[in-house]
C-alpha cells in the first residue's frame, strides 16, 4: 500500500468507563494519551460490526429495500443489510442471510466491494460492503420480519437510475450512496477491481484486537 493507506494505531487508554451496556451495542467513554502526551476524553459507540449487500440481477438493477429509520424519522431506500451480532458468524454468511431475510433472495456470484467506518469520530462500527450478481428469487420466498422488517417493500432500480438518486440527494442511506456509486464504478471498471468474497478483513480483525467490538 503507499503512504495514503489508512494506519491503525490506538492511542493508550488510561481510564475506561462504559456508560450504557445495550441489546446491541454500547456506549463508552475512554481517557486516552494522545502522541502530544495530552490525555483527551472521548465518547463513543462500541459496536458489533455490519455487512450490506449491493444486489444487481442481470440487468443491471440495485435491489433496495425502504425501511422505517426512527433516528432520523425518515423513511428510506437502503440495500439489504444487517449487523454482525451472531457469534462465530463470518462476514460473507452474515450478508447471504440478511439478503434471503430481507429480500428472499439468493445471489450466484459474491465479491467485497468496498469496506469503511461508518461514523469514525463516534462509533467503532466496521462495515463491509459485498457485490452480489445474478441475484434471483429464492423457492422458499421472503421470511417475515419484525418490527420495521415487518412491512418493507422492494424496487429493483436500474443502476444508472440508483447513480442519478444518489447525486440528487435522493437516497441518504451510507450503504446506498457509497455501495451504490461504488458498484457503478466498478461496472465501468469491468469487474476487475474486486476481491474476493473471503477477502481478509482485517480493519475488523484490529478492532476486535483493541476491543472496539460489541460481542453477542
């Protein structure tokens, strides 16, 4: 990698305190020694970690999915995801079963897309992001959700179309702008730039080294 590639190295945490010990993830307030030597406080959320599914069948369409998102009270058009709080549950299972759940579909051809943190000043969610192709409906159909999974309508949307939404500020969803563009892109590209399903993730790895992951 050149200079540019992000680095990991945590600053040493002189005083741990966990705020709010939740269902599926915590809030935490470190004291940490920065290079300086100054000890700064910081607030954040430990998090289990996520996977998103960018879809296309072979037509070249995004299955996205609109989903109720109570935070922001907006109702949005999202590709299928999910958290990684199933303990022993590897990366790549993770996204096929949240895309049977989500979509009842299934995928012939898995790739990693693209991976990131999702709010690095304030959470320490990882998330990776899978290409799926030749995606089609499963025999068995769509598992009925709960709660806001309970009702959530389905739009293959043509990728050119998903790339217009995304820079008229239609869609907002991190995993939709991101996924979306990237999935563009790597069309453009021929496919070449992609890793494989298995890639090492080992962002997640140093994650879990430094305890920065909520476990199950």
């Amino acid at each position: 990698m050149t200079g540019e590639a992000d680095a990991f190295d945590p600053g040493e945490v002189v005083r741990r305190v966990t705020r709010f010990d939740g269902l599926r993830w915590d809030v935490r307030t470190d004291d940490v020694r920065l290079p300086s030597g100054e000890v700064v406080t910081r607030d954040y959320v430990v998090h289990p970690g996520a996977v998103g599914i960018i879809a296309m069948d072979d037509r070249d369409r995004v299955l996205l999915v609109r989903q109720y998102r109570h935070p922001t009270g907006y109702y949005l058009w999202e590709p299928p995801a999910g958290l990684m709080d199933i303990a022993g549950e590897s990366a790549l299972a993770t996204a096929q079963r949240e895309l049977l759940e989500e979509t009842g579909c299934v995928a012939r051809d898995w790739h990693v897309l693209i991976d990131w943190f999702n709010s690095p000043g304030g959470s320490s969610e990882g998330f990776r992001c899978f290409l799926a192709r030749g995606v089609e409906e499963h025999g068995d159909g769509r598992p009925s959700g709960e709660g806001e999974e309970a009702d959530m309508p389905l739009r293959w949307v043509p990728i050119d179309e998903a790339v217009r939404l995304v820079f008229s500020g239609g869609l907002h969803n991190p995993t939709a702008v991101s996924g979306v563009m990237a999935a563009a892109l790597a069309r453009r590209l021929g496919w070449q730039n992609l890793r494989p399903a298995d890639a090492p993730w080992q962002e997640r790895e140093n994650l879990q080294t430094a305890e920065r992951v909520w476990l199950p």
